[in-house]
C-alpha cells in the first residue's frame, strides 16, 4: 500500500474522485426508493416557465416544475430556486415558493378550487428582476415583490421532479405500500423575457414529450439529502405524448400503470369579477358555452337588474351590463349553471366572489409614497390590484429638500426610484396623462435620462429632468392622447443614464362629444393585436389618423399567405376585427396592415393551443 507522501498529485485527485464517486453510489443506492428528475442542459435567467401536469395523489410524494441553479461549485450562498410543488397529501393545494441565498425560503400555499390530482391543469411562474408570479389555468394567483427578489439574479435550469422527501411536517407520512406513483406531463413551454413596450414574454419553444429530446434534456442520475429516494433514468418514461415521472421501489421500476386519460372532469370555477362603467366582467376558469355563460338568470347581483350577459372572445369573460351600477358600492357577484365546452357540459355550482371595482376618474396616485391630498398610496403591481408599480423601491428625500415650480411641494418629497413599468386599470378610452416628477440629486443635466413608453409607444425620449427645469424643481409633462383598448393602461420607463424616477400621476378621461365621442382621431395609424398569445382568438385594433383604404393580412412565420382579415376604405377612428385561429395549426404569425399608400405596419403573434 502507498503511503500518502508516496502519491504524486496526479494520482491523488484520481483516487480522491474515484472514492468520491464510490461514496455517493454507496449513498445512492442505499435509498430504498427510485424517482425521476428531468432537467434542461441549458440554464435561463428570467422568463415564463409553464406546464401542462396531471400530479400523484399519496402522502409523502410531491410532483413538481421548478427551476434551479446548479452551476457548479454549488454553495448554498449562491442558491437560486422558484418552485411549484403539488403536494400529494392534498386534494386542493399548491405550494409557490423561491428559495435565495443561504437557502431561505419564502413558501406560499395555494388553495386550489379543484382537485389537481384527478385532472390535467396549465401551471406557470413568471421571473423578472422585479417579481415572481405564480398563474393556475392563465390566472395569477400569487406574487412575490419583496427584497429578495433582487437576489435570484443566478440563471437556472427548468426541472420537473417526483421524490419521496424524508420530512414527514412537509410532506406527510409515506408508506411503502401505495408504490408506485405517476405524475404525468402534457407539455412544457419556455418564454423569454424582454423588459419594454409589447409581449414582455415570448414563445421561445414548447416540448410536447413526444419523446426525449437529448439536445435540450437529461435525466438525472443523483440524489441528496433528505430525499428518500434515488434517481434513475429508467423511471422517465415517454408514451402517447406524456413524460410520465415515476416514483417506485429498486425492484419494480419504470411505468406499469393504465392508458393515460386526458378528460376535462372538472367544471368551470369562478375566478373574479370587476365593475368599470355601466358594466360587471366576469372571468372563469376556462372557455365556457355560449347559451349558459349569456343567460342572465344565472347571475345575481343584490341591488342590480341585470339588462344583458355577452361572452367576449375568448370564451372565459363575460360582460353584464347594468343601468345603475355605482363605483362607489361594494357589490356580491352570485353565478351558478355555467357549462364549459367539453363533450361533457360540466355545469357549475353555485358560487360567488366580491366585485373590485374600477377606481373612479380621474385617478390621481402618489407614486412615490402614502396617501396625500386626493393622490392614491403607492403599492405594488398585482393581478388584481386596480394600479401599481413594477421595481424601483420609494425613496423619501431629504426633509429640508424645497421643492419649487409647484403648490403640492409634498407630492415631491418622496419619489419611487428605479420605476420599470406603472399599470392603472382603466376602462377602454382616450386619456390624458401627467407625469409629476422633480430631481433632487443632481445639479448638471445629462446625468438622469430615461425614455417613458406608454401602451407600446414611445411618449417621451430621452428626457431630461434638471436639462428642462433644473434641480428641485417640479417638472409636469403631460400626454394628452393616450388610447387605452385593453382595459390597462401600460407604462414602461426605460434608463438611458442613472434611475428613472416619478413623484406622482394623474390620469384623466377625455370626453368629446358628437362622432369623436365613439371614434377618437389617432395622431398616426396604427395597429395592435391583443392578447398575445392567444388561443384561439385575439384582436386586431388598427387606428387611422384620416380616412383610407385599409388592407390586413395574415401569414405564417415562413412567410406565406394565410388569409385577408381585413380590406376596404375605412373612415378616422379606431377599428377592430376579430380572428378566429380554431382552424389554425398552433405557432408564430404575422399580422400586417398596409394604409394606403403611405406605409405598413406588423406584429408577430403567437396561437397557443
């Protein structure tokens, strides 16, 4: 036997890695169970990661899609995580948490309004510097904003796992003898994500598991502590387009369970409601059946008569107009019969949801801080928020600080510095908007420039605080044509130099009278097409600043031909023209409109099926 003076380094780290691997293969297989982990080879910093999952039903399992970094030397000072965990010990719950830095975690559970074991359901998380949200079905159902946002900076891997964790707390008691557990998978997408005007989140690729692409995945061969099982490769199993993660004993692995079902079993919920104008909207769970979702005997709302139930494109919105729907109410939404479009008609139950209603105009919002005068507090952006930001944090300036060119010197006091983006849930219209701000750090122009976007277009380059007015001076500028067509007004600011900064907002409804009052005049024609992406029908709003012959066609990523959606002479106004893509094969498009002869204009979209 060599002595260890004896070895040369070479030699050394050849045996000390050979007993290494010796070592975690003892540790492997000295777990008594076998999992599954698929992983990309390819890690993502920022985005939308979604899936389409059918979770095991047992105690002590969980079924997962999560993201993580692994670059190597691991430390659990660099630890980066954002999990979604289905829990197989529930029958209605989902667990949204990101684990920073010294491995600490911040866990959410979800209440789910339906089983997540018996059926298949789209489960995503959203990633950007500024926030982490959970979605259920394409609603959000959880956002995190907090300080250690800032630290998931490290990019990770997609991964989706079924292990058998050792924390009975957690996880619940395990027994052997309910061996073995299939969590299935439909598909999984990645979207990249883009700060800025437009689709922040773009298709990047879908796996449908038709079969193991070993250009983008590996199955994991590893184990660790505090997981009672070991994976192999053997239990990732693909059949009839599933991934199928298996969770069973050393002896009997791989899946040996039935046909894979795929029925929607589970009937449309409930998901929320809001009031704005003379209207309820009210949002369920999943495309719904004409008849059912436009009978006004379905709904009831104490105090109101009911006049009309429209289902909006998309099928999963349904507009009740009212005659005396007042803002200022707090209102109880009742809904109950509602069938979705499966060959089942699954009916709803009786259930019911508070109205959030549309903040009364004109909205007035103290940016940078609490509540002053009639301007709103600050807060943050969230699904069902009426407004809020997106990054930057609110910064008091200094109390001897005198701000001039104002007489609310103390909307000015305070600022929210390093804003991203500003949404205000506003009914469909023309606004103007203005834009409070002052500059209470630097004395020479030049130092903070920064571009502010509002719906997609650009409203204000490069502009320059201290360059306009100075320092400590009160700067209002104000846009007075922005066109909201989607219920949300957008603001996104972008840094040119050092942090752009607001003090304060006001928006205000432009009302006009006559012709104008139904067709407000564009400056410039335009084009959107909303949502993005959609399935299996979106929205195209073009607006011409005069009269003109109009001309809207479709084609497919290769650049061919699809079909015209729009031709003829169109008057000033807005415009709009449904597309119906149910007989379309799912991918990336093109949406062009050529005005005359003065010019075109495209967007790319994206069908989701």
């Amino acid at each position: 036997m060599l002595k260890p003076n004896q070895i040369s380094g070479t030699s050394a780290a050849y045996i000390t890695a050979a007993l290494l691997i010796f070592l975690q293969d003892a540790f492997a297989q000295s777990k008594p169970y076998r999992g599954a982990e698929y992983r990309t080879k390819a890690s993502y910093t920022y985005g939308r990661f979604e899936v389409r999952m059918k979770s095991a039903a047992g105690s002590g399992i969980l079924t997962t899609l999560f993201t993580f970094h692994d670059t190597p030397p691991f430390s659990v000072a660099n630890w980066n995580e954002i999990d979604i965990e289905i829990m197989g010990r529930y029958s209605n719950e989902a667990q949204y948490n990101t684990i920073t830095p010294g491995q600490v975690n911040h866990v959410y559970e979800d209440t789910l309004k339906f089983n997540p074991h018996l059926s298949f359901h789209v489960y995503a998380f959203e990633w950007t510097a500024d926030y982490v949200a959970w979605f259920v079905d394409g609603y959000e159902v959880h956002r995190q904003t907090g300080a250690h946002i800032a630290t998931l900076t490290r990019e990770q891997k997609i991964m989706m796992n079924m292990w058998q964790p050792a924390s009975v707390g957690w996880a619940g008691a395990f027994d052997p003898a309910t061996l073995p557990f299939y969590g299935y998978y439909d598909w999984v997408k990645y979207y990249a994500y883009t700060p800025g005007a437009g689709d922040n989140f773009t298709l990047q690729w879908t796996d449908n598991f038709d079969s193991w692409d070993q250009n983008r995945w590996d199955k994991a061969t590893h184990t660790f502590d505090g997981n009672n099982s070991q994976f192999i490769p053997e239990n990732i199993v693909f059949r009839n387009g599933y991934m199928i993660l298996c969770l069973t004993t050393p002896e009997a692995t791989g899946y040996r369970g039935s046909t894979i079902l795929d029925l929607d079993i589970t009937a449309p919920y409930l998901v929320w409601a809001r009031a704005e104008d003379d209207k309820f909207k009210v949002f369920f769970s999943e495309e719904v059946q004409e008849t059912s979702a436009e009978a006004i005997s379905n709904y009831t709302i104490a105090g109101e008569t009911i006049q009309s139930a429209t289902l909006l494109p998309g099928n999963k919105v349904v507009e009740l107009k009212t005659d005396t729907l007042d803002l200022a109410k707090k209102y109880v939404l009742v809904a109950t019969g509602i069938k979705d479009r499966s060959p089942a008609a699954l009916q709803m139950g009786l259930q019911f949801t508070t109205v959030s209603n549309n903040l009364p105009l004109p909205i007035k919002i103290k940016v940078g801080g609490d509540e002053e005068f009639d301007f709103l507090p600050d807060q943050n952006w969230g699904y069902y928020q009426e407004y809020g930001a997106s990054g930057g944090a609110s910064r008091q300036r200094d109390p001897g600080t005198t701000i001039s060119g104002t007489d609310q010197p103390a909307l000015y006091q305070t600022e929210r510095e390093g804003i991203n983006f500003y949404r205000v849930r506003v009914p469909d219209g023309k606004y103007r908007v203005t834009f409070m701000i002052a500059d209470s750090e630097h004395e020479a122009a030049g130092h903070r420039t920064f571009d502010v976007y509002a719906e997609g277009n650009l409203i204000l380059d490069n502009l320059d605080i201290v360059a306009e007015v100075g320092m400590n001076t009160a700067l209002e500028k104000i846009i007075s044509d922005l066109q909201v067509a989607d219920g949300v007004l957008d603001l996104y600011f972008k840094s040119q130099s050092d942090l752009p900064i607001l003090s304060a907002l006001k928006i205000e409804r432009l009302v006009t009278t006559g012709v104008e009052s139904e067709h407000p005049v564009p400056q410039r024609f335009n084009l959107q097409v909303y949502p993005n992406p959609f399935n299996p029908s979106t929205k195209v709003v073009f607006t011409l600043d005069k009269s003109d012959r109009v001309e809207i066609s479709l084609f497919d990523i290769t650049g061919r031909f699809v079909e015209k959606l729009v031709e003829g002479f169109h008057q000033a106004g807005t415009h709009s023209h449904i597309l119906d893509a149910a007989q379309l094969s799912a991918g990336m498009y093109f949406v062009r409109m050529k005005v005359g002869e003065r010019g075109q204009q495209a967007k790319k979209i994206v069908y989701l099926k």
